[in-house]
C-alpha cells in the first residue's frame, strides 16, 4: 500500500480556499498516529500506526 500525504502548503492552501480546519499544523498529529514508518520517527513521522 502506498499513500501520498501532500506538502504543508497544499494543506494551507485548502484552508484559504475555505476548507476550515484542514490546515497543516492541525492535521499533522492525526498522520503521526497512523504511520509505523519503518525508517523511525521524527517531528514529521510516526512509528506506532497501523500504516
């Protein structure tokens, strides 16, 4: 399986567009807890997700 998160300023940009809520820094803690990157985690990467 493969998923593509996008870029911050895709995310910033639907927020100007008026998706409310859908900036980066509020969604960003909801992909640290989905990913179990096998590289280990850092500010951008979870670990103990189930993707």
């Amino acid at each position: 399986m493969l998923y593509v998160r996008g870029q911050p300023t895709d995310y910033d940009e639907w927020v100007d567009l008026g998706a409310e809520g859908w900036d980066w820094q509020p969604v960003l803690p909801y992909f640290l807890r989905s990913e179990a990157n096998a590289r280990g985690g850092s500010a951008l990467h979870g670990t103990d997700g189930p993707l």
